[in-house]
C-alpha cells in the first residue's frame, strides 16, 4: 500500500550511454535470468529457513493442541527426517526441489507436489478473469480520470478507490455474501450435482466464479487506476503533446495515440511489482469463497498447521511472483525503446 | 559568531528553525480538507480507544459474566446487538480499536525502523553495502509480504508481539527505497561536503544533517504503513493466525463468520467491525497523503 501511494522510486533508470548491440541486449537477459536464479534461491531457501530452523521444534508446532505420544512424535521425527544434522536435511529439500519433489503433507499424506498442481488451475481462473477485468477497469477510470483531471468524475473515482483500497478484502466478500443470500452460491467451484457434461459445468464455475471475481476486482482495481491516473499526469505537460494538437488532431486521438502508450510503461512495472496483491487478494479471496485454489490450500496447511504443505505452497507462490517480475523486467525492455537504446 | 541577533546556542538555532519549519507545514496540512478531516476522525477514535476502560465496564467482556441472547439482534439493552456469547458487539468493536491501533502502530514503526536504517545506511555508505543492501531490500519488495507473514506467525507462538513481528518484518521494503532516495539526494548537497570536511565523521553526518532532513518524509511514509498494518492485522487475524486471547477487529470477522453471522444475516456483529478498519485505515490513509503533498518535494504541485 505505501509504495503504491508513493510512485516513482521503482522504475530503473535507464542504463548507461552506449550503443545498441545485439551483444548488450544478451548480456542484459543473461544478468536479468541471473539475478532470477539467484532470487529463486533465495526464496528456496528462506522457505527451508522459515520451516526448519526458525520453530523450536516443528514438530511440536504441527501437533500443537492435539494428544500424542513421545513414540508419535519420535516417530514423526523419523519420517521428516530432522534427526538428521541440519545440513543433509537442506542439502535433501534442495535436491527434492530439483526432482519437482516439495516432500509429504503431514495432515494428508500425499505429496505436496501433487496438491498444489491440482490447485493451481482454480486459482489461474480467478486471478486470471479478475486481473483482467480489473486492468481494464482500472486503466479506463485511471486515463479518464487523469485526462479530466480535477472533475467529478476524477474526485469521485479517486476517492472511491482510497475507499475500496481501505476495506480488508474478507470483509467485502463476507457482505456481499450475506447481502446477496442465495443469489449465488457460497463456496466452492463447482456443485457435485452438476451433470458432468461440458456447457453445464461452464455454467456452473461461472456461477460461482461471480461473487469471488467481484470482490477480486473490486480490492485490486484501485491500483491501476492511481497508478494510470498519475502516471498519466507526468506526461500531461509534456511538449509532445501539444505539438500533436498543434497538428490538428482531436483530443481523443492525442490522447490515445501519444499520451497513454507513453504513461503505460511505468503503469505496466508497477502492476507487476504490485503481484504480492495480487496473491494476497487471491489468499484472501479463496478462504472466504471457499474456492478450491493456492490461497485456500494456503489457509487449510496453516489451520492445521501442515508444515511440509505450508512451505511447498509459499515456495510456489513466492518464486512465482518473483519469476513474473523477471519477465516484467524483460518485458519492459521489448516495450519501451528509451531503456533499450539510450 | 554573532551574527544571530538573539546569541542562541547552535542547538537552539536548530531547533528554532525545526520550529518554524514545522508550523509551515502544518499551515500548509492546514488546507487540505481530507488530510485535516482524517487527522481528526483518528484524534476521535484514538481518545475513544484510550478512554474504553474509564467510560465501559471490562467485565461485560469476560463471556463468563454475561448474560446476553446469543446473535440477538440490536435493542434498546445491546445497541449493535450480540455475538456467538452474548457479549455486545458495540463493546467488542470499542474495545477492539484498542489492540488493532497499538498492533497497526506498533507494526508500522518496526517496519519503518528497519526501513530508515537500512535505506539511510545503503545511501550513506555506497560502494558494495549498497549494492547488497538494495539487493536484498529488491528481493524483499518482490516477495508477496502477507504470505511470508503468514509463515512467520504460523512458525512462530501465537500472540500479539508475533503478529507485530510478522507485519513489521515483511512490510519494510517500500520504506527503505524511498529513505534512500531522499538521503542520496540530501548528501549530494555541499553542506553535507562542508561537514565531512571540517571533520564530521559518518556518526555526526548521519544523525546531525541526513536524518533531520529524511525524517519528514518517513513520517509521512509511517502514517501510511500503520493504514497497510492495521490491514494486514485484520487479515492475519482473519485467518486465525492472531492472538486467541485477544479481541480484535479482525477475530470478530473470523468469529462472525465461523459463527453464522453471513447465513443468518447478523449484520450487527459484520458491519461495526469492518467499518472501523475502512474508518481507521481511511484516516491514516488521507493524513498520510496530506501529510506527502506537505512533505516530499518531490509530489508539490500535484494532486
């Protein structure tokens, strides 16, 4: 939240005087890649961090408030392998990680692997469907809004999205819950007493994909629209401007043509560095919706808690982000040619 | 050195000049209406939360001592009517306020502690301490702040100072960035060269001419890391990750809704809680805007 309020800092500069090669622009990727392997690392091994060395005891934790034994948990110990010095147990998880093996849920035992890949289709659905409508959203008030800037349409809309910005996203998605009834179904994906056919279950995820996809749209959309918004009144000054309506062209083909393609770039590595959100209003979300993705799979290791299934999920959702913000990284290199060929 | 009329000692110069700055800034808060209308909508709320145990009785907290109808609905006895035991939703939300403005506050300047100093010193030393320090604080900006909240306070013992811990460790990033920023800009002024030639060595450069002038902007940047805390408390809180003993805004949500309170339509018990979160968040979020536009140059002249 602060740092979508304070704008500015996070665009690199573009890089040194020198001219544009083929040469340079590898070295670029081959750095950027670099500095993501590195990243991804680090994510690694924080979640062995947090998971292993941080609990005095995890398996204490895991078995906090239930009855066991001395044997249950020597056993446990056993299975988890942290009778092991610490260090064949990282060197383990790390070659596990490698083989696409995140290690066994304690409260399901089945791989955890296999948990999150099953789960990651539903959360792709909603983060997807939602994320596009809010970019959309956004992006439409957000360019209006700064293109009349100081009108109604821009004071009701900026103060809308600082309200909406200011409401916890569980909290607006258990009011629409309760104020629509039984318009829509309360959780879940899809009802077990859909034919299996294909229109039917369409209908039926689409059903329950409204209310979750609204509350999604209606927590993120505020960030798009600021960032648009004042990114776009950087550039309403600009000279270029006025030289395209000096030519004679209509205030909305200015508008379209030169000022938003060039507010867009910095607009563009802001939503991408604002995906830990993006997660957090998918975390949130999935819990009250009872949607059957990550952030629900998230919420049950934690309830329980499930140890190995809690830093399988974190290490998924935290090195995705961090992957995403490479290719934003790399994205915005093909997109704006002043980072490419100053 | 006779210059100053008044024979004023360095320090009381300074601080004279401190003064003057301060009252123009709060001249210019002074105009903008939604800073000035939040700033007093926390004022209220904050003499509301201090007061809760002179002007209520704690003992109508203790689900022992009452005698309510369970989810009953508002009435003359129970303005905003009952939760799950019979306990007043009216009370739980004053008393509420309590813990979630001392964890948002709290939380919020963990976070900006780590912030200051990490971006202060990244800036003043260069070289490889920056280049790692912006490394790691990089690292950290990317990396989804609630989930590794959600880590930390599930491996950690439940309680309010765990919760405090997991926000203020995760939500520093943003903060350091932008104290870097300032002070790079602070230190390239020749002042500061002044300084370092007469003799000043990092400590006095530091804490005598770059926080001075970094600090109005980490205020700014507080209030508004406090509206993201209190955010991020009622979440952890909502998942069930906060402190079971403790009434928060955020437990009664999860409580309300682990309850019945959406199929039932108690209204009562959903909204008092969340609309103190989006007032107290709202507050510190327009203060903190106002605040900027007054604090960092860099915005002037916008908005």
């Amino acid at each position: 939240m602060t740092d979508l309020l304070t704008p500015g800092e996070q665009t690199e500069p573009p890089a040194s005087t020198g001219r544009r090669s083929s040469s340079g622009t590898l070295r670029f990727v081959l750095g950027k890649l670099g500095g993501a392997v590195i990243s991804v690392a680090f994510v690694a091994a924080l979640g062995f961090l947090l998971f292993r060395v941080l609990p005095g005891d995890p398996v204490l934790t895991m078995t906090r408030g239930r009855p066991t034994t001395p044997e249950a948990l020597a056993e446990l110990r056993l299975r988890f392998g942290l009778d092991d010095p610490l260090w064949k147990q990282f060197l383990d998880y790390v070659g596990g990680l490698f083989r696409g093996d995140f290690g066994t849920s304690y409260a399901y035992s089945r791989p955890v692997g296999e948990m999150i890949l099953e789960r990651v289709g539903p959360t792709l659905l909603l983060v997807g469907t939602g994320t596009v409508l809010a970019v959309i959203l956004g992006m439409w008030i957000g360019i209006r809004g700064a293109w009349e800037h100081g009108s109604r349409f821009d004071r009701t809309t900026t103060s809308l999205a600082l309200t909406l910005w200011s409401v916890p996203t569980f909290w607006l998605g258990l009011l629409l819950l309760m104020v629509t009834g039984n318009l829509f179904p309360s959780g879940g994906m899809v009802d077990p007493s859909t034919p299996k056919e294909f229109l039917p279950q369409l209908l039926d995820i689409g059903h329950h994909l409204v209310l979750p996809c609204i509350t999604f749209v209606a927590v993120v959309y505020a960030q798009y629209q600021l960032v648009m918004r004042s990114s776009l009144l950087e550039e309403m000054g600009a000279d270029y401007l006025n030289t395209a309506r000096a030519k004679g062209m209509r205030e909305d083909m200015v508008r379209r043509k030169h000022a938003v393609p060039n507010a867009m770039l910095p607009a563009i590595t802001l939503v991408f560095l604002h995906l830990g959100l993006v997660v957090q209003g998918a975390i949130t979300v999935e819990t009250v919706f009872s949607w059957p993705g990550l952030g629900l799979l998230l919420y049950e290791a934690l309830s329980y808690p499930d140890l190995p299934l809690l830093q399988g999920v974190f290490t998924v959702l935290a090195g995705s982000v961090v992957a995403m913000n490479v290719v934003a990284d790399l994205l915005y290199r093909v997109f704006d040619p002043r980072v490419r060929a100053v | 050195m006779s210059q100053t009329p008044s024979k004023q000692t360095p320090g009381a110069l300074a601080w004279a000049r401190r003064k003057e700055a301060a009252s123009r800034a709060w001249k210019q808060f002074r105009v903008q209406r939604s800073g000035l209308a939040g700033l007093i909508a926390l004022g209220v709320i904050a003499a509301l939360a201090i007061l809760a145990p002179v002007l209520t009785d704690s003992d109508q907290l203790d689900v022992t001592k009452v005698d309510g109808p369970s989810l009953g609905a508002p009435s003359g006895d129970y303005l905003l009517g009952t939760d799950e035991n019979g306990r007043s939703v009216l009370l739980l939300t004053w008393w509420g306020a309590r813990v979630s403005l001392t964890v948002g506050l709290s939380a919020a300047l963990l976070s900006v502690v780590i912030g200051t100093v990490i971006g202060v010193l990244s800036a003043h030393f260069g070289g490889w301490v920056s280049a790692v320090l912006m490394r790691f604080t990089d690292f950290f900006l990317v990396l989804p702040s609630l989930v590794l909240a959600i880590a930390l306070s599930t491996v950690l013992d439940r309680g309010l100072f765990t919760i405090i811990l997991a926000i203020g460790l995760t939500s520093w990033p943003s903060t350091a960035r932008l104290v870097r920023a300032q002070t790079l800009s602070v230190e390239a002024r020749p002042y500061i060269e002044r300084a370092r030639a007469l003799g000043g060595g990092h400590t006095h450069v530091i804490t005598k001419h770059v926080l001075p002038s970094v600090l109005p902007l980490v205020f700014a940047n507080t209030t508004l890391a406090v509206a993201s805390a209190i955010i991020a408390e009622s979440t952890l809180s909502f998942l069930g990750l906060g402190d079971p003993t403790q009434v928060t805004w955020g437990s009664m949500l999860k409580s309300a809704a682990s309850n019945g309170a959406v199929t039932t339509g108690a209204w009562w018990y959903l909204l008092p809680p969340g609309l103190g979160i989006v007032a107290v968040v709202l507050a510190f979020t327009l203060c903190g805007r106002a605040l900027e536009t007054v604090l960092n140059p860099r915005l002037r002249g916008e908005r």
